[in-house]
C-alpha cells in the first residue's frame, strides 16, 4: 500500500535528521583521532618544506644544508594545498614549521574533505540503489576508522580518496544524460588526482573506456569527443610542470619518478632488487627498506626467508654492517647486494616472480591498519602486547568485514549501474596489478579502496527500483 502524501515529508526529516547524525558521528570519530592519534611523518615534513621554499623562496625544492635545492620527487599538489594554508593561517599561528602545530590547518582542512567523501559516497550509492543503500553508505564511510585515521595525518591519501569519489559520482551523473557539461569537472577532479599522487593516472584509464564505450550514437567523431575533450582537459594542467621539469632538470618527467629521486641522483635498486626476493610484510618495509642505507638495518630483525643458506646470512650482515657504518650509498655494497639478488632469484624464481608478489599484495589488502596507531610493529607477539595483539586482530577482522560486504553486494550494483560499477572493478584491478610490481608492501597503498568498496557493500540494502526511483534527494 502507497504512503500517504503527508508521510513522505516524515519520512524524508527522519532519513535527514538520521543523515546529520551519521555526519556528526564521523566528524567525532575524526575529532577522536585529531585529539589521540594525530601525527606527522617524515613525507608530511618533506612536503611542507617544498611548500614554504615554493610560497617565501619561489623555487620549488628541498632544503639542504642551508641551501634550496630545486626538486621534481614529489607533484605539486599537496604542497600547493600546504603552502595556500601556510599563507593563510601561519600569520595566526605563530607555529614552526615541522611541529604538529604547524600542520593544523590542514589537518581541519582534511577532516571536511574527508565527511564530504562519506556525502559524495552515500549520494552515489543512493543513485544506485535508494534512499536506504545511501544511507548504509553513509554509515559505513562515516564510521571508517582506516579513512578517519588518515584525515589527521598530513599525507595526500585524504584529499585522494575525495577526487576518487567525486570523479566517480561526475561519472555516473554523465552516464545519466551524456552531456558535455560533466566532463569539465570530472577532468578537474582527474588531474587534482593525479597531481596528488601519480599512481591515479589509474583512475583516468579506468574512466576514460567508459566514456568512449557509452558516447552517443552518432558519427566516429561525436563519439569519441567525451574522451577526446577529458583526456585533453586533465592533461592540461600538466604543461606546465612537464616544461618546469624539463628546464630545470632537462628531463621529460611529467610526473613524479618511480625512484622518488631528482635527476643524477644514486638509487638503491640493487638493494631494492635483493629485499623484493624477501620482502612481504609491512614489518620488513619499516625494519630494512626505509632505513637503508641512511640509517643501520639490524640483520636479528629480518626473517629467515632473508636468507636461504648460511653463506648468504654472512653475507648480508657484512654488507648492512657496512652500509650502516657510512650512512650512504656505496657502489660496493650495492654491487654485493645485485649478487644476492641474483643467486635468490636462479634459486627460486616462482618465489621472486609470483609468489612474493601476490604475498605483499595479499598483506597491503589485509594487513591490520593500525600503521599510524600506537600499536607495536610485531603485533601478533601475543605474550608481549595482549592488549595491542588483540586489537590489530579486532581491526583486521573490521577490515576484512568491508571487503566481504563489498563482495556480497557487488553483483546487487552491478545490474543497476553495470558501466560504472564495472569502471570502479576495473580501477580496483589495476591498482592490483600495479601494487603487484611495487617493492615495499604498506597498507596505505589499498586505502583507495574504500569509497568503492563501500559504494559495493551499500547494495546488500538495495531497494526495489520502483521505490528508488520516486524518493527525493536528502543526502
């Protein structure tokens, strides 16, 4: 039986109202984790002083010694958003640069940025699937504590996942009409992306077939101009950079290397090589591949997969003893290190080549995120840390949760918004097969998940198409 007229305007206070308090419940789970858990790492340093060089010194680089010297590791996304919010607010702040204080601004900046990803969120999923499936969005974006964490942590990851979502949601509102008029904002949203971190050049290969796929009917060229028109618009905003780059550096490079190194300077792949032949776990990452060779990586600390004969453990803790002893990178060393690398790899190349690879993507998906937490690095060594053991176990089962909820509800989606639903998979496994070539498993890598996986989860309460299609929007 059909509501009465007078019910539906209730009705639609009650969903708001619950809507506001599913909004104010995250904006106190993120004000929780500002309060307890806020801090910066060594990248979020790294980008604000490209910032401040950038806003007070006009040359986009590091400082050295007392000396500015010009860079190209890092795009210029982020330090655009610090140095913006230094100009702003440094005047009021009176805080010095590398201290928490200094990054507060931002912090408060990423707390919004992160509610209105729960709203972009919640909004796609209530156009797939009704008020109901927005709703259940919302909740479960809203009350994200692997999301929530990151907001007050000053990294890009925040500012990501909002143009993940809002490219996602200007895709589907072009899907619904093919007009010309969203693909100006979905390229905003693409290149803000990607000028974040250069791996969501992703995100445009996964909505780009899309829009060729589903152009209106018409000549080769009517059908081909949506992408023609949003490939060139998010490109734009990369001239620049790739001509700065060029200048200063002489070097094509529109956008961040690999390596994460300026031009000329030494790289560690032969030591990068040798730690992908054991290298698994967030464990190892922050025990030996972020330490070398700045910092001594202790050989008691690595597992007994580092080493496959007796000879290859003396020989290892021979040559981290020395690359700890002089604190940089020596040729030597890293030629010993290649030799390594190349004995494991005849010895096992399925270990090397599939493996390992699958194991560091495995543990990226399914790690406990309790990397920006008070919680030790050997988290399952029960008897030492009860309490901390038992939370990590808590949070993966939470994790693990989001992900079988997004798979129970993805074939729910997928026959309402197939081409959308099938561009978010597609963006999923791409970013798979990319982390599959990384070498250092963490699990920030897969936090782009989450606004898809939540939009996925959202269709276990799908509702019927027909009551779908008459509620009115209140998210």
């Amino acid at each position: 039986m059909p509501a009465a007229p007078t019910d539906i305007p209730n009705k639609q206070r009650q969903l708001a109202l619950l809507a506001g308090f599913l909004l104010v419940c995250g904006f106190l789970l993120r004000f929780y984790f500002l309060q307890k858990h806020a801090f910066f790492a060594a990248d979020s340093v790294l980008y604000q002083d490209i910032a401040l060089n950038w806003l007070h010194h006009h040359i986009y680089g590091l400082t050295e010694s007392g000396q500015i010297r010009p860079t190209l590791i890092r795009l210029p996304g982020y330090p655009a958003i610090l140095a913006a919010l230094s100009w702003l607010f440094d005047r009021f702040l009176h805080a010095a640069p590398g201290t928490l204080h200094s990054f507060l601004p931002v912090l408060w900046l990423q707390i919004a940025a992160d509610l209105a990803t729960c709203c972009v969120v919640a909004i796609t999923a209530r156009k797939i699937g009704g008020q109901t499936c927005g709703l259940a969005a919302l909740a479960l974006a809203c009350l994200c504590p692997f999301t929530a964490n990151y907001a007050v942590v000053p990294l890009t990851e925040t500012f990501t996942l909002f143009f993940l979502a809002l490219a996602f949601y200007l895709l589907q509102l072009w899907l619904a009409d093919r007009r010309t008029r969203w693909i100006i904002p979905l390229a905003f949203a693409l290149s803000c992306s990607v000028l974040l971190r250069p791996d969501q050049g992703l995100l445009a290969v996964a909505i780009l077939p899309v829009l060729l796929i589903a152009g209106k009917h018409g000549t080769l060229r009517q059908r081909l101009q949506p992408a023609i028109l949003c490939l060139a618009l998010t490109a734009l905003p990369f001239a620049p950079w790739t001509i700065r780059n060029y200048r200063v550096f002489h070097v094509f490079q529109p956008i961040s290397p690999k390596q994460a190194t300026d031009p000329g300077e030494p790289t560690p792949i032969h030591f990068e090589r040798w730690f992908r032949t054991w290298g698994v776990d967030f464990t190892a990452t922050q025990d030996a591949y972020w330490n070398y060779p700045e910092d001594l990586v202790n050989s008691a600390d690595l597992p007994q997969r580092a080493f496959d004969t007796p000879l290859q453990r003396q020989q290892t803790e021979k040559l981290l003893q020395q690359a700890g002893y002089e604190g940089k990178l020596n040729q030597q060393v890293e030629a010993g290190f290649e030799a390594l690398a190349q004995e494991r790899i005849a010895a096992h190349p399925l270990r090397y080549y599939l493996l390992l690879p699958l194991g560091r993507l495995a543990n990226m998906l399914l790690h406990p995120r309790t990397e920006m937490l008070p919680v030790a690095e050997r988290w399952w060594q029960f008897r030492q840390h009860p309490a901390q053991t038992t939370f990590a176990l808590a949070y993966a089962a939470l994790n693990l949760a989001y992900f079988f909820a997004a798979i129970a509800g993805f074939r729910r989606v997928l026959k309402r918004e197939s081409l959308l639903v099938l561009s978010m998979a597609g963006y999923i496994a791409l970013r798979c097969l990319l982390l599959l070539t990384l070498d250092n498993p963490e699990q920030r890598y897969t936090l782009e998940f989450f606004p898809l996986l939540i939009v996925f989860a959202s269709g276990l309460w799908m509702e019927h198409r027909s009551n779908a299609d008459h509620m009115p929007v209140t998210l």
